[in-house]
C-alpha cells in the first residue's frame, strides 16, 4: 500500500498540469492564511481568545471561519456567510418549484444561475453578520467602541474579505483540486494543531500518562470510525432490461447497483444546528443589554440555559439528529431516482417501476439514515463529553473539526487518484 502511495505521489508531480493543480491549492491557501493574520483595527487579542475558549458557539463558528475569528481579521467570516446563502439556496427548492426547477431541470446554465443567486444572497448576509458580531464584541470590551464611521468601514472590510475568500474557494474549484470552500475551512483546522498540542505540552504533568495514552487510542478510534461512516454506502441493486426497436432486440440486460451514502447529508446538519443556536445567544447578548425589564429578564434566562454545558450538549445533539434527517429529505428525492430509473429501463428486482420503487428507496433511506443521524449528533457534542470528562479543553478532540478534516482529505486524495489514474492509461 505504502509503495503504491509512493508510485501515485511520484505520477501526481511528474504531470505538469496535475502538478500545477496542486500547487494553486497550496498558494490559495497560503494567501487564505496571510489574510487571516491581518486583524481590524482595535482588537484586544488577550481579551478575544478568552471569549472565544469560554464560548462554545463562537468557538464552533470559528471553525466554520477557517480560523478568521482567531483574530478578528479581515476575513472573520470566513466562507460562513457563502455557506449560510448556500443552504437557504438549497431550502427554497424545497419550497419553490420554480427554483428547484432552475437547480435540477435547466441543465448547467441553471445551475450556474442558482450559484450566481447564492453569490448575491452572501453579501447582505456578511454586512448582518459583520455588524452582529462587532456589536456583540464591542459589548464584551473585545473591541474597542467606535463610532458609526468606523463602523461602517469596518462592515465594509469584512464584507469585502468574505467575498474574497469566497472567491478564492471558487477558483480552487475550478483550477485546482477538489472543493474550494472546504478546503479553506480544512486549512483554518489544520492552523490550529500547533497551538493545541503546544497547550498540551505546556499542561503536561507525567502522572496523567494513562489519559494520554487512552486519549490518542480514542483518537485513532475516532478517526477510523469517521473514515468508516463518511465511506459507508448500501448499494440497491438495479438491472437494465434490453431494448426492442422494430421487432429486434438490442442491448444486453445489464446489472449495477444504486449507491446510498449511510451520511447522506454530510456535516449540513451540523452548520444547520449552529446557526440555529447562535442566532438566540447573539440575540440574548443584545437584548441583555437593554432597559426595558422583561426583554433583558428573558434573555438573561436564554443566555443562562444555553451557557449551561448539558443544556447544550443534549440540544445540541437533538437539532443535529433532526436536522439529518431534515437535509436528507431535501437532497434525496425518491421519487425523481424512480422517475429516471423507469425512463432509462433500469428497475429494482421484484418491484414495479415508478410508486412502488419510489416507497422503497425512501424506505431504505430514512432506515440507513437513522445510523448517519446518530453518527453525526454523537460525534458533534464528544468534544463537549470530553471536556466535561477530562477537565482539559485541549483533549476535546472529535467533533465538527475532525468530521470536516477527514470528509476534505478523503475527497481530495480520491480526485488526485482519478486524474492520475486517466494518465496512467
């Protein structure tokens, strides 16, 4: 295995344009990490690391940031306004025929109106995002108050470094390998190792060898279980029924199967979780604020039950299982894969085409689906568990991190493979 890998390595940079793929993703994400060490004026670093270690959400949206939160640089935001567009795209499908319609029926000018759409919808949500996020910082003293000048060109940065990075996993997309936003986020986790394990090593104390032992097994542990639910399918086997044109007969009966991904809806649920509950505690922040008494009672109440470690964990833990299943049902459309299978000749053995097709595969769905619901809800709050077992914040491995890190190496090897594998032959 290891000399095939090395074989592969060797063909990946003998090619210059598969060569040349690769090292546009490394300058993009150089240029990503460059931008990201440049902070807007007036941070108090000390100050904003404190707030975000103490604040589980903010914490987890930095990820999603790339690690711009980090400090508060001008690409804060990171693609986390692109994504948001993203998913409120994919949802008015759901709820518009005419926009569904756009996605799936129009062929590739329609997709490209549908990205051009969501390209539009990120820049309102970078200058609400921006201006949320200020405030909530100026009132935590992490950054020092400004005047409505200032703070409107400092709207106007980050905006402008989230359309960028957007921009830039676009053309990573397009000219390099693999996908360009989830790239980006991948390069802010991997920024991030040095400082964990220099923490650990700072803490280290040798009577707590057997933890650490028992935590890099669970790390492996961790990580095989990920590769195994990320590449986990159950195929449906179909079989292709021969043609007759004119009284003759054409083609041969040919058999395959349907892949169906165990984690069909990928780590959505979990961005569709944070989002919903970040909006209340930003909310509760601002509205603490105020003097007008039952608003600042309610949202005192809201921000005391979110900061609550097991309030948290557990619905935490049901949003992401709720929302699997909700993500799943939106991207896998039973009864289109029935549609085409019938208009191809392709059906399931022992089950008429079209209805009874359609009943089956969304059957088969929604039963594999309850493994990848669990899977991802359990892997979202283990960095809590960890926290709370452990005491030390450096050893909540797992999660969201993790989950994305193994997800972008994976895809990214196999679209290496595949390109080296069309040169070979």
């Amino acid at each position: 295995m290891i000399r095939t890998f090395i074989h592969k390595l060797k063909l990946a940079f003998s090619d210059k344009a598969l060569r040349n793929k690769i090292f546009f993703v490394l300058a993009a994400l150089i240029m990503f990490r460059a931008l990201a060490s440049i902070p807007i004026p007036g941070v108090d670093t000390s100050a904003l690391a404190n707030f975000l270690d103490n604040n589980q959400f903010l914490g987890m949206l930095n990820l999603f940031s790339g690690g711009g939160l980090n400090a508060l640089s001008i690409v804060m935001l990171g693609v986390g306004p692109y994504i948001t567009a993203s998913i409120i795209m994919q949802l008015s499908t759901v709820m518009s025929p005419k926009m569904k319609k756009l996605q799936s029926e129009e062929g590739e000018a329609g997709r490209l109106k549908f990205t051009q759409y969501s390209r539009y919808l990120t820049v309102p949500l970078a200058a609400i995002q921006g201006f949320s996020f200020l405030t909530l910082l100026q009132r935590q003293g992490v950054v020092a108050q400004m005047d409505l000048q200032l703070l409107i060109i400092n709207i106007l940065i980050i905006m402008a470094g989230s359309m960028l990075l957007m921009w830039i996993g676009e053309l990573v997309t397009e000219f390099g390998i693999g996908n360009g936003v989830s790239l980006i986020i991948f390069a802010g986790i991997v920024a991030g190792l040095p400082s964990t394990i220099a923490q650990l090593l700072f803490n280290y104390d040798p009577s707590q060898i057997p933890m650490y032992i028992g935590f890099t097994a669970l790390v492996v542990l961790v990580t095989a279980a990920v590769v195994f639910i990320t590449e986990a399918e159950r195929p449906v086997p179909i079989t292709y029924s021969r043609q007759a044109r004119q009284g003759s007969t054409y083609g041969v009966g040919a058999a395959t199967y349907l892949p169906l991904r165990v984690n069909q809806a990928g780590v959505i649920p979990i961005i569709f979780a944070l989002s919903l509950l970040l909006m209340p505690q930003m909310l509760s922040q601002v509205l603490s604020g105020l003097d007008i008494a039952y608003l600042s009672a309610g949202a005192t109440a809201v921000a005391a039950f979110l900061a609550n470690t097991v309030n948290y964990a557990v619905l935490y833990f049901v949003l992401v299982f709720a929302f699997t299943y909700f993500y799943t049902a939106v991207t896998f459309d039973p009864d289109q894969i029935a549609t085409n299978l019938q208009k191809s000749g392709g059906y399931i053995h022992g089950l008429r085409p079209g209805e009874a097709t359609a009943e089956y595969l969304g059957h088969v769905i929604t039963r594999i689906t309850l493994f990848g619901a669990l899977f991802l809800a359990i892997i979202a709050v283990l960095p809590v568990g960890l926290q709370v077992l452990t005491g030390n914040a450096a050893l909540a491995i797992g999660g969201t991190a993790l989950l994305i890190a193994v997800s972008v190496v994976l895809d990214f090897v196999k679209k290496v493979d595949a390109q080296v594998s069309v040169r070979e032959y």
